[in-house]
C-alpha cells in the first residue's frame, strides 16, 4: 500500500460503516437543491424556446432530484441495478442543461 493510498483506505472504511446515513443526508441536501434550482432558472432559459429551453429550465433541478433518489437508494440498501440507472439519467440530464447553455 502506498502512502497516498492510506487515507483513501480509511475514508472508504469510514463511509462504508455509515452507508445509510450518508445516503440518507446526500437525499436531503440533493432534494434541497432540487428545490432551490426550481425556483432559481438562468436568465438564458427566457431567451431560448423548445428543447433548449425545457433542458434549462429544468435539466439541474432533475439531475438534483435523480442524485437524491440515488442517496434515497444508498440508504435503503438497493441493489446496483437500481442504483446505477438513476446516477447515470442524472448525468445525462446535467449534461442536456450544461449543451443547452452552451449552444
């Protein structure tokens, strides 16, 4: 084991024993922020119409309330198959809002 290695051990250690509580917390706070990222839209989503402008207006506040199922499922214990889905749609629907804000 390396030296650079032994912190990352001990982290995973530490969090592997509170599991639940964590993922009950990261489902909290991602469901706060889904919240707040409802109600705060970039000023870009009044310029844009269509598909841009739905991927704006709430391409983050979906990818904050799929995290939140994530941590919502982390903390039940759901298998991967549940898991992995809902984090790769978050991805997907913060990558939609990220183009929409480029193009």
């Amino acid at each position: 084991m390396t030296p650079t290695s032994r912190p990352i051990t001990a982290l995973r250690g530490w969090a592997a024993g509170r599991s639940r509580v964590l993922g009950a917390a990261g489902a909290v706070a991602a469901l706060g922020m889904s919240t707040l990222w409802t109600v705060v839209v970039p000023d870009k989503a009044d310029t844009t119409a269509g598909l841009q402008s739905l991927a704006i207006r709430w391409g983050h506040p979906v990818c904050w309330a799929l995290l939140a199922g994530v941590g919502l499922a982390v903390a039940l214990d759901a298998p991967r198959r549940v898991r992995d889905p809902l984090a790769w749609a978050a991805l997907g629907s913060y990558a939609a809002f990220l183009l929409a804000l480029a193009l």
